[in-house]
C-alpha cells in the first residue's frame, strides 16, 4: 500500500501522527458534508424514504467493517458515553458483584459504570499495569485474565489501550468471562477501523465506538453492536423512528409498543441524520476500500525504523505482539526530558500525544517513513 495523503487536505509540511486525537477528513468525506449541507436548501427533495435508507446502509457498512452478521444488531449513537450508559442500563448488577475495568481507561468506559456501581452496590475491580517495562504487555493480559472470576459480572475495556496501544487480547479474555457468565463490553474507539475486529470470532456482548477518530467521519457520530442479549432491552430515549411501523408517516399517531428489529431501539433520535450520517458511510466506505488489515501493516511498515532506533536511544515501547501498529506508546528513559521534546515537536510542526507518561504516536495512511525520521531526529 502506499501513502494516501492526497486524499486527504492536511497542511503540506505538517507532520500529524496524532490519529488517536482526531482524524484528518477525507476530501471526499467533506464533500459529502457540503453537499448534505446544500440539501437542505430544498426539504421537497428529502422524502419519507430518506430517513430511512441511509439508516440501515451505515449499519450494513458498519457491520461490514467489524464482520458482524446482522446489520440490525448495529445502532447509530452521538457518543461513546451514550453507547456505554446503553449497556449499564441494561444490565442487572446486585451488591457484590464486580465489573472490571483497566488502569486509566478513557472516562467515557468509566463512569456509567461507577454510577451503576453506586446504585447496585457492585465493586470496581480496576486493573493496572505491572509497574516494569520487561514483558509488560503479557503481564498485564495475564493479570487481567486472573481477576476476572465467578463474582465478575462486566469486562469493560478497549480493544487496545487508548494512551499507549497496548494490545488486550480479546479472544482469552472472552473465553474467560463466557466461563464465570460475564458481559464483555468493548470500546473500539482507538481500534474500530484501523485494527482488524471480528464479532463473528470475538463475540462481544457490545461494541462501542466513536467516529471522528479511526473511522474517520464527522465528529458528534459513532455506531455500536448489540448482541441478540439485548434484543428485549431498554433505550435511553424514546423516539419514534425506532419503532415499529415508523416508516408510515400517516399512521405515526397510532402509538405502537412494539420497536424496530433487534438492536434499532437503541438509536438515537434523529439517526436519520442528513448530514453526518453520509459523511460517516463515505468514511467506512473508504476504509473498506482500502482494508483495514491493509492499513494496520503500512503503519508497521512506515514506523518499524523509527522503533527500533527510539529503543536504541532508550525509549521503551511495548513488543509487537502486545501493541497495535496505528497507535503506540513512547515511554522515556530517566535523562530524556519531556518537556525538551514537546519544544523540538512543536519547531519541527510534529504534532503527536502526551497522554500520562507516554508519547502517543498515532499514525494512518497519510503518513510516511519520512515522517518518522523527522520525528526521531528530535529525540537525537
């Protein structure tokens, strides 16, 4: 594969391998946007179909995108938090029973949780790191497969961490809850649309995701999966279109109990969304377009260099078999200074991440190794 920075409108001597913050737009995505925008110039040329169509066409692409076998379990949400507080309502805790999280999770995996614990009465059981760098990635998978036990009711983490990249594994960690009866709960937003993901192997209980950052749509968009368990659960909101019989405007007044197939009812309201809603499926269209597993190998191979020489300088980042390619952490040894490093960034028009102690590096296929020698000359 090679470079695609053409498709995107990214300043020329700009170095953005900050991916993981927000993505750059698509020129065709912001096309789309404009021409959305325009639309509704004239409401006579948006009929009752429109609100409907592109509805379940992002679902198909979405579900496309994560190997799911049924459109209809994917719902269209604002947010990851809108997602996940979808999830906490419906499941049922009691006093005692835990959910376990990671160390440092992103807040919005976090604190419907903690709320839902406060109701229920259940314990966090939050998982941290080992505190050493040697074999990091294995230890902490192995820590989090031992804790997970009869009193775990929740297993709600990421696909891969969101601060440094390091990779969970799903499969192990799946087999695990299904054995003590636990609800696996992924957030995919560092992960969905960069990282390969299979409902159909990894069998999650939901899927979360934002768009605005590897899925690169429009911000204040993102799709979630549902698995049939949810099917009798209860939304957050109660619009109409979720309901069965929607598409019929003339009978809208006759109030129906029932909602739309499987995961529909967790929409939010107005999903049918004429602006972001093509944005996002011109974005996935992309991605699916180029494959996914396509774009993880070109980060791999444009930043396998730049690695190795920030671990000969001293730099820890966590072995390949433990992280993803399209975001990693950089960890300092003691005589590098991070503020030093954030004033050569920001001279050599490098933008990347500080999350915690680590140097979020984030990069996609508008990069290239260039980009990665000239970030590695600052730490020289």
């Amino acid at each position: 594969m090679q470079h695609q920075k053409h498709l995107f409108s990214l300043p020329e001597n700009a170095t953005y391998i900050n991916g993981a913050y927000m993505s750059p737009q698509l020129k065709s995505v912001a096309q789309v946007g404009l021409e959305s925008i325009v639309r509704k110039n004239n409401p006579m040329a948006i009929s009752q179909d429109d609100f409907f169509t592109d509805r379940v066409l992002i679902k198909q692409r979405f579900a496309q995108l994560i190997d799911a076998p049924d459109y209809q379990n994917c719902a269209i949400i604002p947010s990851v938090s809108y997602g996940i507080a979808t999830v906490a309502k419906n499941i049922a805790l009691q006093q005692g029973d835990e959910i376990l999280l990671v160390d440092e999770q992103f807040p919005s995996n976090v604190y419907a949780w903690r709320e839902k614990a406060n109701i229920t009465g259940a314990i966090i059981n939050v998982i941290a790191p080992p505190t050493t760098f040697e074999n990091r990635g294995q230890r902490w998978n192995k820590s989090i497969l031992e804790a997970i036990n009869p009193k775990t009711k929740v297993v709600a983490i990421g696909h891969i961490h969101w601060a440094d990249g390091t990779l969970f594994d799903l499969i192990e960690i799946r087999k695990r809850a299904h054995q003590v009866g636990a609800k696996l709960i992924i957030d995919g937003t560092q992960s969905i649309g960069a990282l390969p993901f299979s409902v159909k192997e990894i069998q999650p209980d939901a899927l979360i995701t934002g768009g605005y950052k590897w899925l690169l749509g429009p911000y204040s968009i993102g799709m979630a999966y549902y698995a049939d368990t949810f099917n009798d659960g209860q939304p957050l909101e109660y619009n109409w279109i979720n309901r069965k019989n929607s598409e019929d405007f003339s009978q809208l007044v006759n109030y129906q109990d029932e909602y739309q197939p499987k995961a529909d009812r967790f929409s939010v309201g107005e999903s049918s969304n004429f602006i972001l809603v093509p944005m996002q499926i011109k974005a996935i269209e992309q991605l699916l377009d180029w494959g996914v597993q396509n774009i993880q190998d070109y980060c791999h191979t444009i930043s396998a260099t730049a690695i190795q020489q920030l671990r000969d300088l001293g730099c820890f980042i966590e072995d390949e078999a433990y992280r993803s390619k399209h975001l990693f952490g950089v960890y300092l040894p003691d005589h590098m200074d991070m503020e030093v490093l954030k004033v050569r960034f920001r001279e050599s028009d490098i933008s990347v991440g500080i999350r915690g102690e680590a140097i979020r590096v984030a990069p996609h296929v508008y990069n290239t190794a260039e980009d990665f020698e000239k970030f590695v000359a600052c730490f020289k």
